[in-house]
C-alpha cells in the first residue's frame, strides 16, 4: 500500500492523490481512511467563513504563517464556488498564499464546489480526515458564507471565526440570520478602513442580544494585508481551543458532526440503493406515473420504495 | 460525475500582465473545467509545489517577458524530478517560431501564440490530457 505510507510519512503527492480520491468516492481511499482514522483528531479544524472579498484568503495565509513560527504543521482548504452554467470554476485563492506554497509544512488545496458525489461537505470531510492522518496541527477551511453546503461544512470545524468588514451596514442583519450564532471568534478585517470600530460595536451589541452562548465570542479588528492583530487572533483560536478542551465541548462538537455526518453516509447509501433499484426494474419512474395520475398517494408509494430496498 | 479535468495558469517571470492568461482561465472554465489560478509573477518552484498540492491534470503558463526558453523547461524538468511526468504541459504568450521546436523538444507538449482561439487551446487540452 504505497499510497498509505506515503499519506503517513508526510508525502504530498501522495496527499494529494488521495485527496483526488476521496473526492471521486474512491474505495480505496475509503478503505486508506478507515484504516488509518485512529491517527485522526489530532488536528485544530477551523473554519473560515464570511462575505467574499472580505479578506478570507489573506487573513488565513497570514495566520498561517505565524502559526509556522510556532513550527506548527498546516492544511488549508479553499473552497470557491463553481459556475453553475458551465460546472467549471476558477479558483483563485492560492493568489493570496503564494509564499506558502514553497513550506514544507503547508498543504493547501483548492476545491470547486461542483456536483460531488455525496455533496461538497463529504469530499471536504474526506480532505479534513486526510489532512489530520498527513499530520497538520491546525487545519483551516475556507468557505464563503453564502449557501447552506458551505454553511454546513463550516459547521463541521472545532472553531468557526467569522470574517466581517467594514460598513456592511444592513448586510450585517442579513449575515446575523443565518451565520452569526454559528462564529466563535469574529474577525473584523479592513480594519484599515473607516468605520471597522463602528462595525466591531454593532457585533457585540447583537451578541449581548443573543442569549444561549456558552461563550460569549470574542470580537477582534484586523488588517491581514498589514498583518496587524494577527497575533491577537492566533492568540483566541488557542483560548477558543482551550475552552472546548476544558469544557468537554470538543467532545460535545464532535459527537454532534459525527451523528450527521453518519447520517449523511446512511442517507445517500439510501438513495443510491433506491437509484440502483430503479435501473433494473424501472420501478421509481412506474411509481411516479401512477402518483401522477392519481392511482397511488405519495405515501403508499413511499412504502413501496421502502420495502423493495429492504428486501435487496 | 467524472472529475472535472484540473488545470493550473500559471504566469512564471517578472512581467506584469496577466490579461491573456485571465481570458484563458475563463474559457477553460467555461469549458466545464476547475481552473487553479495563482496570480502573477511565479518562480517555477513555486508553480510545481501548487501543480501537486493541487494534483492537476494539466499546467498551462503564460509569459511575454522572453524568459520562456529558461522558465518553461525549467518547471517540465522539476515537475519531472518530482514524479509528476504525466501532467500536460502547455505554454503561451509572446514566443517566437523559432524557439517552439526547442520547447517542444524540451517537453512543452504544445506552444500557443497571440491569437489562437481558446477553443483549440480546449480542444488540445481535452484531446491530450491524461486521466487517471
Ligand atoms: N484594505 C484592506 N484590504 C484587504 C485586507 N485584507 C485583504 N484585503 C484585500 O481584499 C481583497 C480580497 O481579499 P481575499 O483574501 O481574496 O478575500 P476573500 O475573498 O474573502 O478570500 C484583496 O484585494 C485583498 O488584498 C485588509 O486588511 N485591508
Ligand atoms: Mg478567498
């Protein structure tokens, strides 16, 4: 198994192959990640999530490199949004990590957010696990926090840091629907720009606003193109680390992304059971024409599915 | 769903204009392709770290400085060094006639020059690409 011993001494060829792999659904990477999923759990998973342009890509490669300072081993995934009229994509957040590429250490890989087998969020997963076996101390996902799959994968993380900018004005109302109770440190970047304390003080009125924290999240300014407040950012992110070890909420995180993502597996195991049965006996597009024309109620039809996958 | 065929621009050397290598990534994208793009001004180190972290398919680089007859062999020969023999390569930009055999030779599977049609950059990448 040349693949996995590469994975474990810290090829990235290899990682990277595997990567490739668990994207494509690949068995044999499956069966790599079983094997080795014992060597997982080692890693800080943070996800990196906010408006785009917002700075994501700049504030991780200045995080990573101070947590190189500290030799710390690093893996970064960037996820971009595919085109949805041609499938392709152009993914361009390597431009901001340039001088990373080059670090023994660091791993960074770019995904699309094209029509995975089983979603983004399982390929994802698969890299994160990867990733963790290949030895990374911290690994950072960076997601645009737009649809509900990056909101999802983000989800996923140990830590979620929030990136806002200045003067997002009622943009903020709209982030705070959907993401705001899911970022544990929020990052304001720009901050070289006007208005970044006004929009840090607007932030931490919503979160006094919020009451079923357990943490009340930090609310940091930063300028990742002048490099300033990084440290202080580094700084929470092992404070955020710190509490979920302490409180036993890493466990409770933990626990709570493996029950969905199990239910995830299960569900498309489901669906390709039923989708396999379909082919052979055509049995889905039967059912449908007979719920179409009202013979059969969508229920009955249900069952019907149902049993006929049970008895495969 | 296949994999969608994984290409790296890539603009080597010290020029400052990356107008053409965007419009390619653009129509390799429109292709139905996942284009890694990494900005400008990228030593050959740095293209072949980003070609297998990124485990591409293909690496496309464009220059117009003149430095192609140094920096295009240069990343076929540590792409080589590394085991990553079977990622296409392909260049364009400002590059005489005459220097294409050599590039050729050198390992540069196919030379485009100003006003190729993007579509037969597609096509010779789609035609020329190894799966895996
Ligand atoms: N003024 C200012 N611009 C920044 C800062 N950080 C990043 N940028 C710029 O914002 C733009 C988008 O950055 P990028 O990291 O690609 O954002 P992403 O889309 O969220 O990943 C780039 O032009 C950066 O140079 C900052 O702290 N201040
Ligand atoms: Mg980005």
């Amino acid at each position: 198994m040349q693949l996995e011993e590469k994975l474990l001494n810290g090829d990235k060829r290899g990682c990277a192959k595997l990567i490739s792999m668990v994207e494509n659904n690949d068995k044999e990477a499956i069966d790599i990640i079983k094997k080795l999923y014992n060597h997982t759990g080692n890693a800080h998973i943070i996800g990196i999530t906010g408006p785009p342009g917002g700075g994501k890509s700049t504030l991780t490669d200045r995080l990573a490199k101070a947590l190189r300072k500290e030799d710390k081993k690093i893996g970064i995934i960037a996820i971009d949004p595919t085109s949805p009229f041609s499938g392709g994509s152009i993914l361009g957040d390597r431009i901001r990590m340039n001088d990373l590429s080059l670090d023994k250490e660091v791993f960074i890989r770019s995904m699309g957010t094209r029509g995975y087998l089983g979603g983004l969020s399982k390929a994802t997963q698969g890299a994160v696990k990867l990733l963790d076996i290949f030895g990374c101390d911290y690994i950072f996902i960076e997601t645009v926090g737009v649809g509900q799959s990056e909101v999802d994968i983000v989800k996923t993380a140990d830590t979620v840091i929030m990136v806002m900018v200045p003067g997002l004005g009622d943009d903020i109302q709209a982030i705070k629907a959907g993401v705001m109770e899911i970022g544990d440190i929020f990052a304001i970047n720009k901050s070289d720009l006007m208005g970044a304390s006004k929009t840090a003080t607007e932030i931490k009125m919503m979160l006094d606003m919020s009451d079923n924290m357990e943490r009340r999240p930090p609310v940091l300014q930063v300028t990742a193109i002048k490099n300033e407040g990084i440290d202080k950012l580094v700084d929470e992110i092992k404070n955020q680390m710190n509490y979920l070890e302490e409180s036993n909420e890493l466990y409770e995180r933990r626990k709570n992304n493996a029950k969905t993502e199990i239910i995830k597996l299960v569900e498309e195991d489901i669906i390709n059971l039923i989708l396999k049965k379909n082919e052979s006996i055509g049995m889905l597009d039967d059912i449908a024409h007979e719920v179409a024309i009202k013979v059969l109620d969508p229920y009955t039809a249900k069952d019907r599915v149902f049993n006929s996958i049970k008895e495969l | 769903m296949d994999r969608p065929i994984r290409v790296l621009v890539a603009k080597p050397g010290l020029d400052g204009h990356d107008r053409g290598a965007k419009v390619v990534a653009r129509a390799l994208r429109d292709a139905g392709m996942e284009v890694i793009y990494t900005g400008l001004r990228q030593t050959p180190q740095q293209i072949v770290a980003a070609a297998i972290q990124e485990d591409v398919d293909v690496v496309a680089m464009s220059i117009l400085s003149g430095a192609h007859n140094h920096l295009f062999p240069k990343v076929v020969q540590i792409l080589k060094d590394e085991g990553a023999e079977d990622i296409l390569i392909v260049g364009g930009g400002v590059i005489p006639e005459d220097d294409i055999p050599g590039l050729k030779e050198a390992g540069v599977k196919e030379i485009f020059t100003p006003g190729t049609a993007t579509t037969d950059v597609i096509e010779f990448i789609k035609n020329n690409v190894k799966r895996k």
